[in-house]
C-alpha cells in the first residue's frame, strides 16, 4: 500500500470541497492508501480551521469541525517525528511536511504548495499535486 503524507492546505480542501484532495482522503479512508501524518501537521490544520475565514465556511455550510478532526486523526498514521530538515528556504514551515514523511517512510508527499512542488522530490520522495497523484 502506498504510504503519502498531504500538506496541510489539502486536508483543508477535502474538507471543504468535492474534488482531488477529497478524493485522495477517501481513498486513506477506504484503506487504498496509508494516510501518514504528524502531530505538527493535525496542529496546523486545527489552527487553520480557527482562522476567521474559515469559520465563516463553517458557518455556511454547518460543517461539524470535531468529527472533520477526528476523522483525519482516525484515518491516519501519526508519526513521531525526529527528523529536520531544511529543503524548503522560502518558507521553512514547509519543512515540516517532509519531515513527517521521511520519519513516516512516505513515498509521496502530495500538496498544493508551490515551494514544496519546485522541490519535485527529496530523498526518494516524489512531491506531486493531488492531480498528479490521482494518474
């Protein structure tokens, strides 16, 4: 089973939309995929989900954030991380992703972010869009 780590950024667009990221959450939860995250991942998706903007979404669309986190967290694998690295200089709060999936033994990190895809990969780990991932 192929084991990904997602960027932040995609959790928050499956759980607001129908589209590419949403697809690869269910293939985590219908055990397609090993879904391998860290506890600095599901923080930061939490704090995410604080931001004003987001809870206008929420509000909109009655979503229940508790089970939209519970769900992440039961579906996934959280990994202790002991890595760091320092891949990505624009903005080294990205590193964290990689980090997650070199301690995760993740064969893909899978994000929207444009300075985790310039990398392209690291250390064996190919770093695609949901789109890409998807073929």
């Amino acid at each position: 089973m192929k084991r990904i780590t997602v960027d932040t950024n995609i959790l928050i667009s499956a759980t607001f939309w129908h589209g590419d990221s949403e697809k690869i959450i269910d293939k985590a939860e219908n055990k397609e995929v090993t879904l391998v995250l860290s506890k600095e991942i599901l923080e930061e998706y939490n704090q995410v989900l604080e931001y004003e903007e987001i809870k206008e979404k929420i509000k909109n669309k009655n979503l229940e954030m508790k089970k939209a986190m519970l769900k992440i967290g039961t579906i996934s694998e959280i990994v202790e991380v002991n890595s760091k690295v320092d891949a990505v200089k624009e903005d080294p709060d990205d590193n964290k992703i990689i980090e997650c999936a070199i301690d995760g033994n993740s064969e893909y990190i899978i994000t929207k972010d444009r300075h985790l895809l310039k990398l392209k990969e690291h250390k064996g780990i190919k770093i695609l869009t949901p789109e890409e991932f998807l073929k």
